[in-house]
C-alpha cells in the first residue's frame, strides 16, 4: 500500500487502541497490556487533576516549563528519568515473570518482543541518558564558576526534544504497539516486508528525535567547559567530573550522529521504499550494524565516563582525601574516549568479518580494559588512608568497585572472539553489559542524587532509607543478573519468551526473586523521597556544605541563586573550596556587587516539545496533513522566536547584595558540625574543615 493511500486519520482506528484486543482476544497478555495502558491514562489524569486542583499550573508554567536556569533544566531532566526508569524496571520485571513461569508463561511472543525492546530503547536513550544529563546540567556550571551553561535557550530545546520523545514511548502503550525488534532494531526484520505496523516507525522517530537533542546537548556542554570557566581555571584545575564531562560531551557529538543517520535511512527504507537495508535491490544489513554500534559503543562510555567523575567526587570527599592520581585519571578518561571508537566491530564478530578483522577489534577491546583499570586503582588509593564514612552514596560507589570489576572481567572474556561466537546471543552477553551498566552508571547516578541532593532542594535525603536502597540495588541486581551467566553458559538465547530444556528454570526463578528484590529498591527510593519532603524542616542545610565538600558547588547557598554566585570565582587550586576554607577565605561577601544579566524565561521549549511530540505521532500513523502543518509551524515558531528582543533580564546589585549578606548572616550564626553528626539536625549545612 502507498503511503499516500490512507485517509484523514492515516493508520489510525478502533483496532489501534490498545484495548480494543482485550475484547476480541481476551488473554492474560492483553490484560497485561490493556492493564500498562490504563495506568499511562490514570496517571495522566491523575496529574492533571492535582495540578489544577492545587491551583500550580502558574507556578509550573512560570518556574519549569519555561526556565531556562541550568539548575532547574537540569532537575527536570532527572525527574523526567526517574518516571521512565520506572516503567523500564517493570517491564523487565513483566520478563523476568514470563521467564520464571515457562515453559507455560503468560505472555504472546510479540507481547515479550515489545517488551524487551521497550525496555532496552527506554534504559539507554531515556533514562540513563537523560538522568546523566540532568545531573550534569545541575552541577557543572557551578563546579566551572559559571552563571548558567553557554546556550541556556538551546539546553531548554534540548529537554524539550528529548520529553517528547519519551511521551511517544508513553503513547505506544495506549495507541498502537511497539516494536519487537529490540533496542538496537536490526533490519531487514524491521523493515516494511516483516514488520508492516507502526512499531519500529515509534522507535525510528523517538531516537530521531531524542538523538537530535542529545546532540545539541553535548556542544552546549562542551562550549561551557571550554569557554565558561572562571578565571584561573585551567583544564588541570577543573573537577574530575568535569573532565568526564568533556570528554562524554564530545562523545555525544560524534556517536550519535550515526544513529540518527542509521535510524533516518531505516525511515527512508520503510516510508520512501528505499533499499539501504533491504535484502534486495543493492541494500546491506551490515551497513546498519556497523552505523549503529559506531554509536552503540561510545555510547556505554558516553554513559559511563560521568558516572567515574561521580565515584571521583564521592571517593574523594567521603574519604576526606584530595583524590589520588588526578592526572592520571584525567588521562585514563581521554584514552577511553578515544578508545571507545576502535571497539565497535566486537559487537558482532559473528557475522562474517575475517579473523584478522576479529583479532584487531578483540585486541582493541581488550586496551580499553587497561585505563579503566588505571581508575580503579586510584580510586582505591584515595580511600586508603582516608577517613571514610560509609555513607548512601560511598556505599554504591564500594558496590560499583565490587561490581563492575566483574562485568569488566567479562568483557575481557567477550573480546576473545573464540569465546564471543560460542556465547554470542545468549544470557551471558545479558548479564555482562547489565554487569557494567548497572553498577558503572546506574549506581553512579543515584550515589550523584544523593550526593548533590542537599545543593539542590536545601536539605538532606534520609540516610537510613538511602542506605537501604543501595543495599537492595546491589542484592537485586547480583540476583537478578548474576544467575544469567550460568544460563548463557548452559546456551540459553538471549530474548527467549518461552523454553524446553528445564535446565535453565531454576536460574530463571533466582533472576525472579532478583527483579523483586530491585523493584523493592524502586519502592525504597520513592519512600526516601517522600519521608524526605516530609522531614525536610529538621534536614535543611541552607549554608550549602553538609559534606565538607571540597568544589566551588559547595560554597553557595542551598539551594543555588538564580544567579549561582554573587561574584565570580577566581581559581588557584584544583580543590578551591577546600583551599579557600584552609586559609580562612571562604564565605566572604564581594567587594563590590555588581548588576548580574540572566536569561529570561522563555517559552520555546515548551512550545517546541508540544509540536514535536504532535509531529512524531503524526509521522507514526501517516497523517500526512497533520505533520506537514506540524513541521511548517515549527519552522515559524522557531523563526519568531529570533525576533524576540527582550531575552536578557537584569538581577540588580541591590538584590544580590541582600541575597548573599541574609546568607552570610545565616553562615556567621550557624554552628559547624563535624563529619559524626552530619546526618543529625545538627547539620545546617556548616561543615567543620576536618582532615
């Protein structure tokens, strides 16, 4: 059928609406699938409901949705990762379910097929990416000396983009399906000849999109390192997580291009009938394996790389030690960045390549191994010594040392390609890349929630609950993955929805008890949260440094002005904070303040994640009318928006002078507290400099 050949709704009808199949194939895999969507339109509604009957809709529209502070992008970013990290952890607990319960099961093979590519498309591109982003957007420019990143509009943008992305993921569960062709959407499998619905058309245009916006984002962070910082601070004197950032910004630059080309020409091949990856007329399956991994690999470092300049941080300030090895770290990072594009092909040393091509790209992945390992070892020695506290987020950084040394180790196994082809596509490679990106960034990223939380909100999260919550990720995860590793040895295939040999069932019940295990992890870390707003009055620390911390993020209020500092640093020591608090230096007041220009609030992002999330579903279900007015009003918005005059605002001197001395005032009557009662009330914030 033409593309031009369907109707006012396109693809659209009663039978798209997910329930609609409960009706005419009433199943247990409808029910779950009818059950998913309703839980997408009840807590829609849900919100809705409660925005407007606390009357916040002001408020969110003028303090969010239109900010272009770095700091709030940057929570917004989080919070938008956090609800998608939801629903990815249940769908893989909806599969860890259907394993445990085969050979039976409970699921239709394409129902698991959706759910395993879900899953995959949902923790790489809108969770990790996006929580790594939003952690980023928040602490950088305050650890550079900066007022905000060098494009705030473009950041917004960015976030916008990449929201309604994810919001299409969410419709997918409503209208129509998804695609059953995994996270990486392998053709021909996913082109029209043996996949003709709407599926991979949801995944093509959410990484399209979501692509783009990641994109932006790593030249608006690479320009803010390069051109931001304060004055003094040269590249050997910025943070360690700063220097991950670079690197990972620029990673993002030059890997996810080739996505966006490869997931472009899949849309040529399906909307247009070109022949880039058909098994016909000139095209070629590998030209997409090679476009996809050549992002797919610098991507997990993309990835990984923030969270070493996290478990730098965490290591260094809980061990009360400067870190150990700076440069040597500062190194490692770059030799892994450049590493991270010579490694591509170990994908798929399976489909036909030379041996000698397989040796190369083996012997490539292995030399990575060796920087990595270059970080643990200083990372082992900054403790060493050190005054640790086993706090939230000390304890997932010792489980990530623990952990990701293990699924490094089976990396190096998997680089071996006479080892890759006997194991290729089973559980083994399953439990080796959740071994490094569980522990390598997912617990990065919630030991940096713990850790930055204070700076953001004005108070602590509650220890107790924290710790909990890392106990249970680090239990649930070894009993959800590690069992995996047998099962794969045994030759169980990665992505089977059912299975004959009996053998693997009691590996599938243990990675059961695992996923229950996680989603009590989940659970915990939502309780922290809201015991945490609950106690918020007794855990505030408003002079902005409950944990001795040692970079110019701590040195401000909690939380940060709009503004960030009243007078922009001048740097003499990569620990400036540490070195100001030394020598008597820290919290005092500018000697002269001056007015502050910040960008006003803007609408565009907004405006530009509404029209993008109408275009990509337009797309999806070949309305043609409807997208094509889509497109020509984004162009329209995005042209007016340049005649907008008014895009600066002045913060007067006036008021950031009784902004910083109400502070100083705060800092002059607030009693230090040492690093045993900085989880007590006691704690406002003052550390006591302690060595």
């Amino acid at each position: 059928m033409n593309i031009m050949d369907y109707g006012w709704l396109g693809k659209l009808s009663w039978d798209s609406i997910v329930f609609s199949k409960l009706f005419t194939n009433f199943s247990v895999s409808e029910v779950v699938a009818s059950t998913a969507g309703s839980i997408v339109i009840f807590a829609t509604v849900a919100i809705l409901f409660l925005l407007t009957w606390f009357r916040v809709w002001g408020t969110l529209w003028s303090v969010w949705l239109t900010s272009t502070d770095h700091k709030r992008i940057g929570i917004m970013y989080i919070v938008f990762a956090l609800v998608m990290m939801t629903r990815g952890l249940l769908e893989g607990m909806v599969m860890r379910a259907q394993q445990a319960a085969a050979p039976d099961g409970f699921l239709y093979a394409d129902h698991f097929a959706q759910l395993f590519s879900t899953h995959g498309t949902i923790m790489i591109f809108f969770v990790a990416v996006p929580f790594v982003v939003g952690l980023v957007n928040y602490v950088m420019p305050l650890q550079i000396g900066a007022r905000d990143v060098a494009f705030p509009v473009l950041n917004q943008i960015s976030l916008a983009i990449t929201a309604s992305s994810g919001i299409l993921l969410m419709v997918s569960l409503v209208v129509g399906e998804f695609s059953t062709g995994g996270w990486s959407a392998y053709p021909p499998y996913t082109g029209t000849d043996f996949n003709p619905g709407v599926g991979p058309d949801y995944w093509i245009w959410a990484i399209v999109f979501s692509g783009a916006g990641t994109t932006l984002t790593g030249i608006n962070f690479t320009v803010t390192i390069l051109k931001c910082r304060a004055v003094g601070m040269g590249f050997f004197r910025m943070p360690m997580f700063c220097w991950t950032v670079l690197c990972s910004s620029i990673l993002m630059i030059f890997a996810m291009p080739p996505l966006s080309v490869a997931a472009l020409m899949l849309g040529f091949d399906r909307y247009l009938d070109f022949h880039f990856f058909t098994n016909d007329l000139g095209g070629n399956m590998m030209n997409y394996a090679n476009l996809f991994w050549l992002f797919g690999h610098p991507e997990v470092y993309l990835l990984v790389l923030p969270a070493y300049g996290i478990f730098s941080e965490v290591f260094s300030t809980y061990s009360a030690k400067r870190l150990y090895g700076y440069k040597s770290l500062v190194f490692a990072t770059m030799s892994i960045a450049v590493l991270s594009f010579t490694v591509w092909l170990h994908h798929f040393f399976t489909m036909g390549q030379s041996p000698t091509i397989n040796i190369v790209f083996g012997i490539a992945t292995m030399l990575i191994a060796v920087p990595t390992g270059v970080k643990v070892y200083d990372w082992m020695a900054t403790m060493y010594r050190g005054r640790i506290r086993f706090t939230t987020p000390m304890i997932y950084s010792i489980g990530f040392l623990i952990l990701f040394v293990i699924g490094g180790l089976s990396g190096v196994i998997l680089a071996n390609p006479t080892v890759d082809f006997q194991v290729h596509n089973t559980l083994f490679l399953v439990a080796h890349f959740h071994n490094v990106l569980i522990p390598g960034v997912l617990f990065g990223l919630l030991a940096g929630y713990n850790y930055w939380f204070p700076k953001a909100f004005g108070f602590r999260l509650d220890e107790r609950l924290g710790k909990w919550s890392a106990y249970l990720w680090i239990v649930g995860f070894m009993l959800t993955f590690f069992p995996l590793y047998g099962a794969g040895l045994l030759g169980m295939p990665r992505r089977s929805f059912s299975y004959m040999d009996l053998t693997f069932k009691p590996y599938m019940l243990v990675a059961f008890i695992g996923a229950m295990v996680v989603l009590c992890a989940l659970v915990t870390l939502i309780l922290q949260l809201l015991v945490s707003l609950r106690d918020r009055k007794k855990n505030r620390v408003p002079v902005g440094d409950p944990w001795d911390g040692r970079s110019l993020e701590w040195s401000i209020s909690a939380p940060a002005p709009s503004y960030n500092f009243a007078e922009l640093p001048r740097v003499t020591d990569r620990d400036e904070f540490t070195e100001t608090k030394e020598q008597g230096r820290a919290y005092q007041p500018p000697k002269v303040y001056r007015d502050i220009e910040m960008p006003r609030n803007n609408p565009l992002g907004f405006i530009l994640c509404v029209l993008s999330g109408i275009l990509m579903f337009a797309l999806v279900w070949y309305i043609w009318w409807l997208a094509l007015i889509t497109a020509l009003a984004i162009i329209v918005v995005v042209i007016a928006s340049t005649f907008r005059w008014d895009s600066e605002q002045i913060i007067p001197a006036s008021q950031v002078q009784q902004d910083t001395e109400r502070w100083l005032e705060l800092v002059k009557n607030t009693e230090p507290v040492g690093r045993d009662l900085e989880n007590t009330p006691q704690n406002n914030g003052y550390a006591k400099l302690e060595h």
